[in-house]
C-alpha cells in the first residue's frame, strides 16, 4: 500500500463533484445491464476531494478524506457516456481481492497492472483513447425540472481486453493479433528521436497509433526496457 500523496498527472485545479444530472445521453439508444459494450477514455480524469464517515466498532466516527478520480468513457456505437470513480490517494495491492483497491483491479484487469508499493505516474496509465470491454449498472436520477435522467456507470469487475474481432478492419496497421513483440517493434518506429516517455507518447498520439501499439509502449517503459533517446 501506498500512503504518499498521488498526483494525479499534475492535476491543479481542485474539482468540485458535480451534483446536478444533466442529461447528456439525451437522445442516445439506451444501455442495459445484460450486454458487454466497448469503450473508450474520453478525456485524462479529473480529480476532487470528499469526506467519507466511517463508523468504529466503539460507535464513534472517523472522517476519512479521500482523492478522487472522475473517468468518462464512450461506448462505441452509441456515444454514451458511462462514468466511475477511483479513489486514488492510497493504494491496496492486497492479495484479497476484497480488500483490492477498485483502481488496481481495474488496470488488472486491462492487463496492465500497477507497479506494487510505487506511486503511480497516472499519464503513463490512463490513455486518453484506451479501449476496453465490459458492462454498465444503470441508474435513473432526477434532474433540476424533476425528470427522469438515465445515467451509465462502468461496471468494474466485468472489465476486459478487447478482442481481436473488435479491431478488426481499422485503419492504422494490421496488428490486431500480432504478439506484443510487433506491437512494440511499432511503437517504437513511429517515436523514433523522442527523448522521453512523453515525448513518445504525445507522438504515437499524433500518429493515430492504435490503443494497442500505445499501451505496448507504456508496458514496455515500465518495465524499463526503453532507452531514450529513441533509436
């Protein structure tokens, strides 16, 4: 477990949680639990604090201040966005899965997993354009006017790498089955002269590279088998 303060990719701004239910799905085909979607991170998380009561067993309450990160997510066919929130300021890489935290189950579960007892660098994990599959929990909210809002929350634990057949046809390079070795070997042509992870990452942006070919960088880079400058 982590007990130092994460920052979240020199995040500034203190965000307050949004507490009106605007109906930005408004329009959009409806999304149900039964079915598994794919989804992609819209925009780099924004963060906010809260303070969360915890009751002791003596009766007393504790009040805990956490740091939140807010995600958005679209579904691919529909547009929709789906939401969730990690709690991001202390880390549990228990081997109780109970006890895990949400943030380290759902990097797990993508096949990227955190570095244990290491604060996190979030740019490096939460790419904007990652692709995933899973399911949503519906929830149907009021807004100001008293009508009824439908919102989409990410359903963390059915969470998983696309399939091959999901990327199949796009237009970028034809490496949806190809081993990590290719995926990599790619990556690293595209950001070659690139001085750092940034740099690099910023590159394979601009060149549309595939969430695939981005996220074989990444894994690459921590485990420290990328030397810089590029070559």
């Amino acid at each position: 477990m982590s007990d130092g303060q994460i920052d979240l990719g020199n995040y500034q701004s203190q965000v307050v949680e949004q507490k009106s239910f605007d109906d930005q799905n408004k329009g959009k085909p409806l999304l149900n639990t039964d079915d598994e979607y794919i989804f992609s991170l819209i925009k780099f998380p924004h963060g906010y604090k809260k303070n969360d009561e915890k009751k002791n067993a003596d009766g007393s309450i504790t009040t805990i201040l956490k740091t939140m990160a807010v995600c958005e997510f679209e579904e691919k066919k529909t547009k929709n966005i789906v939401t969730t929130q990690f709690r991001i300021d202390k880390l549990n890489f228990g081997s109780d899965e109970k006890f895990r935290s949400g943030v380290v189950k759902f990097f797990q579960k993508l096949g990227l997993p955190l570095t244990e007892n290491k604060i996190p660098d979030w740019k490096e994990h939460f790419v904007v354009g990652m692709r995933f599959r899973g399911r949503v929990v519906v929830k149907v909210m009021k807004d100001k006017d008293n009508n009824d809002v439908t919102k989409y929350y990410l359903d963390v634990p059915t969470v998983r790498k696309l399939l091959a057949s999901d990327t199949a046809g796009e237009s970028f390079t034809s490496t949806e089955t190809a081993p990590s070795d290719v995926l990599l070997a790619t990556a690293l042509k595209i950001t070659v002269g690139c001085e750092d992870a940034m740099s690099a990452t910023n590159k394979l942006f601009e060149r549309n590279a595939k969430t695939e070919v981005v996220q074989a960088f990444l894994a690459a880079h921590k485990a420290g088998s990328i030397k810089f400058p590029i070559q």
